[in-house]
C-alpha cells in the first residue's frame, strides 16, 4: 500500500499542472490582439501508476493507485499544412494586386472614353484637316491645324511621359521589394539562432517561433518560398524559381542561422530597359546595399563568383571565362570588360567601403531568368506581379509609340508631296534629331517604315574618289541597299533611297566632311518627342494644304522640294543646249525683266538641284525618262490659293488601314486601350476572388490558432475549479492526517 503522505504528491502535481495551465490562459489573453501570435495549450497526461509492476512489489498483486497529473509540454495550435497554402495563395493575391494598382494607373493615364483623350484630340486633328482642305487660303483654318496638332502632340507627350515615370517607380518598388526580403531573411536567420539555442537546452520558444511564422507570411507575399524544418529548430527558406545545380546557391536564402541577399542590377546598355534579378553569398566585400550595379546581356550564365586580391578583380561564370578589372580605388563602382578589340562592359560591382580586413573571401551569386520567372506557375508574388505589370506597361509604350510613329511618318509623306504659301515642302512634324549631326539635318522623310531598321553608310567611290552615301535597311536577316547618292557636297540638298519606290530620305548636307563609317538612323518620331514643325508653328501658311507635283511640267519631271522662291513672283525655266549637253536655268520674272538664279544639267531618271543652292533658292526636280526639247520653256504653275487637295488627302489617312498597325490609326488606338481596360477589369476580378480565398483561409487558421476569448475564459474557469479542488485535497489529506497523529489513542 502507499504510505500516509502519498496523496499530497498526487494533489500538488495537480495544483502545479492547473497552475501552468492558467498561466498559459493568461497568456492567450494577453496576447489576443497581436498579430501573428498562435494560441497556446498546456498539454496534460497521466503519471506512472505506484506501484510500478514487478515480482515483489509491496502490497500483493491486484492493484494499481495513479499518482496524478503531469504538464507535458506547452504546444502551439497550428495547422502547418493550412499554413502552406495561406502563404502560396497569399503570394498570388499580391501578384494580383501589383498587377491591379499598375494597371489602373494606366487607365488613368489614356482616360478613355473622355472628352479630353487622345481618341477625341485625333478626331479634331483629323477634322481641323479636313477643313483645311476646304479652306486652304484661310489662315485662320491652318492655324486651327497646327495648334490642334501641337495639342495632340503634348497629349501623347505627356502620356509617354507618365507611362515611363510608372515604369520606373515599378522598377524602384522592385529594388524597395528585394531590400525587404533582404530584411526578412535576416530577421529569420536572428531568430534561428535564437530558436536553436533555446531549442537546445530543451525548452520550448513558441513565441519566438510564432514571430519566426509571421516573418515568413510577410516574405511569402513578395516572393515564392519553400520551407523546410531542421531537426535543431531552425528552417532553411528557399526562393522558388531561381537557379538550381551544383555550381549555384539553389535559391537559398535563409540557411539555419545565415541568409543570403538577394540583388536588382539595371543593363550596362543605359537605353536598355532591361532589369536582372538575382541572389548573391552574403558578404563583407561588396557594398551591402548595392553589390551589383550593373550587368549587360552578353553575359548568358546563371552562376558566377566574384575574386578580390588588392589589385585586380574577376568575374567568372560557370563556364570559367574569365572577365577581369584592375581595381585603382575602391569608392567608386569597378567596369568590368571583357577581352575583346573593343572591349564591352559586362558588369559594374561595387566594393565595400571600407573594405574587411581579409578581402580573400570568393563571393558567389546568380542570377535569374527573368522571362522563365514570370511564366512559371509555380511563381507567384509581388515581385512577378510588378515585372509582369512593367511588361504591360513597356507593351502600351511601344504601342503608342508605334502609333506616333507611323501618324507622324504617313502625314510627313503627304505634306512631302504638298506645297503652302513658301518654301516646300516643310515637314510637319519636326525631324530635327533623325540623322547624325555629322550628315547634317533631315528636310524630307518619303516612306521609310518607323517599324525599320536603317542605316547610312559613308564610303569613297572608287570610280570618281568622291565621297558617296549608302542607305540601307534591316530586313531581318541582312542590310539591304535602298539607293545611293554619289559626289557629296557641303552645304547642299541630296537625296538618298529609292524614288521611284518613294522610299527615301532629303538631308541638308553639314558644311565638313562626315566620317567613313555607319550611322544608324534613330527614329526621332516617337510619343516622347513628337513635335510640330517649329516653322509651321511660326508661319502656319507654309503648311503644304496644296498638291507639288502640279508646279512644274510632266515633260520634266516632278518637283519634290522648293526653296526660297516667292509664290507672289513669277518663274520660268528654259531648256539650254550647253555644249552639246542639256542645261535647265531657272529664271524670276518680274516684267519684262528675266533675272537668272540658277542652273543644272540635265539627266534623267534622277534628281536634280535647279537653281542657287548657296543663297538657298532653288527647286528639286525628279526627272523621268523622256528628254526636253532644247528652247523649250515651262513656266511654275503655282497651285490656287484655294487648292486643298494635298490637305485632303492627309484627312483621308483617318480611313486608311496603314501598314504595320494593320489598322486605322483610331482603331489601332481603340483595340490597345480596349485590350487594357479587359486586362484591368482581370486584374481587379482575380485579386478580389484572390482576397475572398486568403479570407476565408485566415478565418479557418483563427479557428484553429486564433485566441478567443470566450474559450479561454472557459479555461481559465475550469483550471480555476481543478486547482481549488486539488487544493482541497490537501486539506482534507491534512485533517486526516491530524486525526491521525492528534486523534487516535486519545481516551477520555
């Protein structure tokens, strides 16, 4: 049998469990409101029976007494496998919602439908035309023409303008994004530490943990992760989606009490809008904030490491090419080249400052694929939500600036072929940057594709050792020659392509020599820039409402540009016989008086400058195939003052399904800004169902780890109740025990 003291064990374990008990209900209470935490359970189990069994244990066979109650542990409640998906659906649900934000930023930017839009400042521009054409002597209609096309011209401007500033707050919201993870990571390596510490000396750090859990809730928001538990307490995190294999960090951010740092580098190519993304070995070397500044494409590995030794620093990928850099002080970012005739930057890293003491350290890092990133469905989070939203955003740019493009070069064409009040023609839109200052300035644009790659080629001619120019298009696999202009000039108008295709180009010779070599035509057109004409601006009657090909005679050819010759005065000009050869002199009128201004010889199926180029009077002359007959005189008809035929025809480009937008310019405009109120409208209805899915997921984990208070006042009632009866006990095991000791064998 136990012995007389036997119950008061068995009473106070019980007093000590309920006791624990209480102080755990506390807790839960106290810790109600804060955010992250899980609720806690004492857990409780029976004691070893006395006696325990054996062959001579006291008291005979047949019987067993408990010996009371026994707090095993204190256990957080918490579903690890709800945790799993509330983390993957709320890395889609943020994906979403940076899809959404950026987007209706968009929306905002074209505000369509509106009155004050661009597909209601096309429609003016097109009607302001079409008056023209009914108008063309009014200066009133022309002025109407050109301060409508400035306004659209500032619209689309001031749409490019805030379309780029969103696509660079995205790329700064992605650095803040990978700053933060940074942050997390290293939050969660501290409390791995921690964890493994207490976790050691067999004690349970809950709290720690449940800091630990809501740590990786917010880090599951912006990036996919994988978790995975280690047996001394810690986690190890890695990044769904980045590079795996034995040369590679795998992805890894958080490995037990050490974490990597993720990175975003922009292209060494400035121009480029090209991002990289990667994850680099924490360090000491590099500057913590900014290790890798720059990258460029050419670069095509996914691992690297990086090496220091006080004088040179190299780059090496998987493949083990080496790209080196002497290192001549350590403030400002290091260019690495590689090794070619004309070496290229392929990245730009920034060392710490100061630098460690031991500077021996081989730091690793890799890098994304962005592209694989963003289509792969096992990716979600803020971070693809952003870069897939900078796509669409670069997609609307490029389709604005498409159409810009293509408005501005059809209309340039047209006005090419027109002739106003003054020199002609006069470009409509301002073409001042679309060749190299070195070549001089571009007058006329007469077919070239926007969508086109072109480029002018500088080279002597071997025949006559004079300098010619080449102009070539990109057809998607090699340069193709367009035409050639042979004996150039300073100072002097040359045209450069294919007339007879109208594909060419008129440029204003500067007064040097350009260099041999190649220049690349840049586009200058684009919604960033678009300008009208600053002369059109000044004297809107230059504005080419009138057809050219009408001032001159068939039988010599067709005008395509005019030059200081005073539409108020009369010209003439007179075939020549010059020694044998074909001489066209252009003579002003004025009475009886004929005052000569210039000459050329004749050729055909050419252009020819007739006139004084240096005091810039002149006409060009596109000459066919049929010869003047010397003696012959063709006076300049100049259009009507009323004649809008060429303006008309600018008007009709509304209805016309232009090349490369296969569509009209308002239906190109249309089925873009369509297409992005159908992906905004997706957006918002994937992160509102997205939303409802994380809610309802939250409200099943606070069923399950959330504190209510009801039930832990019911607890705390019923460890209140257990403790005072086992209290109980021992008083009345106590006044047993006095009857014992006090009462028996006492007579009266």
């Amino acid at each position: 049998m136990p012995g007389t003291f036997f119950g008061f064990n068995t009473a106070l374990r019980g007093m000590q469990a309920q006791q624990r008990g209480i102080y755990t209900t506390s807790h839960n209470i106290a810790n109600a409101n804060t955010e992250g935490y899980t609720r806690q359970q004492v857990v409780l189990a029976a004691t070893p029976a006395y006696p325990v069994p054996a062959m001579n244990r006291p008291g005979g066979q047949g019987w067993q007494i408990g010996t009371g109650v026994d707090s095993q542990e204190t256990r957080r409640l918490r579903d690890e496998f709800l945790d799993t998906q509330i983390r993957r659906e709320t890395g889609s649900l943020g994906q979403w919602q940076q899809i959404q934000d950026v987007l209706q930023q968009v929306e905002v930017v074209f505000n369509e439908p509106s009155d004050t839009g661009l597909s209601t400042l096309m429609s003016q521009f097109w009607a302001a035309w079409q008056e023209l054409s009914k108008n063309a002597e009014s200066s009133p209609v022309r002025t109407t023409v050109v301060e409508t096309a400035n306004a659209l011209a500032e619209a689309f401007r001031h749409s490019a303008a805030q379309l780029e500033t969103i696509d660079n707050d995205i790329v700064q919201n992605i650095e803040l994004k990978v700053k933060e993870v940074n942050s997390l990571a290293q939050q969660i390596a501290d409390l791995n530490g921690q964890i493994k510490n207490i976790v050691a000396a067999k004690d349970q750090p809950n709290d720690l943990m449940d800091q630990r859990d809501l740590l990786l809730d917010q880090l599951s928001k912006i990036v996919k992760i994988n978790v995975k538990a280690n047996s001394d307490g810690t986690i190890t995190v890695t990044l769904e989606g980045a590079p795996s294999g034995a040369s590679t960090l795998n992805g890894v951010l958080v490995d037990g009490t050490t974490h990597n740092d993720m990175f975003v580098a922009k292209d060494v190519d400035l121009s480029s809008n090209q991002i990289y993304i990667g994850i680099i070995k924490n360090n000491s070397l590099l500057d913590p904030n900014n290790p890798i500044v720059n990258l460029s494409s050419r670069l095509s590995s996914k691992s690297y490491s990086i090496t220091y030794n006080n004088t040179t620093i190299s780059l090496v990928d998987d493949s083990n090419n080496t790209y080196s850099a002497t290192v001549t002080n350590t403030k400002d970012p290091i260019n690495i080249q590689d090794s070619s005739t004309q070496p290229n930057t392929v990245a730009v890293i920034k060392l710490n400052n100061p630098l460690p003491s031991s500077t021996t350290e081989t730091v690793k890092f890799d890098t994304l694929d962005i592209s694989a990133y963003k289509q792969s469905p096992d990716v979600n989070g803020e971070i693809k939500g952003l870069l897939m939203a900078r796509d669409d955003v670069i997609d609307y740019l490029d389709k604005l600036n498409t159409l810009v493009a293509s408005l501005a070069s059809k209309i340039n064409d047209k006005i090419a072929n027109g002739y106003g009040y003054g020199d002609a023609p006069q470009a409509f839109f301002d073409l001042s940057s679309f060749i190299n200052i070195e070549l001089g300035k571009a007058t006329v644009i007469m077919g070239l594709d926007p969508n086109k790659q072109y480029k002018i080629e500088v080279d002597t001619d071997g025949s006559s050792n004079t300098t010619k120019l080449q102009l070539y298009k990109w057809d998607g696999s090699t340069w193709r020659q367009v035409g050639e202009a042979k004996d150039w000039q300073s100072s002097s108008s040359i045209t450069l392509g294919d007339t007879d295709k109208k594909e060419f180009i008129v440029i204003t010779t500067a007064k040097t020599k350009p260099s041999q070599k190649e220049y690349p035509l840049a586009w200058p057109i684009n919604a960033s820039n678009i300008s009208v004409n600053p002369s059109l601006k000044d004297n809107p009657m230059l504005i080419g409402a009138a057809p050219l090909s009408s001032l001159i005679d068939a039988q010599l050819g067709t005008a395509t540009e005019i030059k200081g010759l005073d539409p108020n005065k009369k010209y003439e000009i007179e075939v020549v016989s010059n020694n044998s050869k074909l001489e066209l002199q252009l003579y002003e009128i004025d009475g009886s008086t004929k005052t000569k201004v210039g000459s050329a010889n004749w050729q055909t199926n050419t252009e020819i400058t007739v006139g004084d180029i240096t005091s810039n009077k002149y006409i060009v002359i596109k000459t066919g195939t049929n010869t003047p007959t010397a003696g012959n005189k063709y006076s300049l008809a100049w259009p009507p003052a009323g004649d809008g035929s060429n303006a008309l025809a600018i008007a009709q480009l509304q209805q016309e399904v232009i090349s490369g937008l296969d569509a009209t310019f308002d239906d190109y405009y249309k089925n873009f800004t369509a297409k992005l109120g159908v992906d905004a409208h997706e957006a918002t209805r994937m992160t509102t169902n997205q939303g409802v899915l994380v809610d309802q997921l939250n409200n099943r984990k606070d069923s399950i780890s959330g504190v209510s208070l009801d039930e832990e006042m019911a607890s705390m009632l019923q460890y209140q109740r257990a403790f005072e009866a086992s209290a109980r006990m021992i008083t009345t095991l106590d006044s047993m025990l006095d009857k014992i000791i006090n009462g028996m064998g006492v007579t009266r």
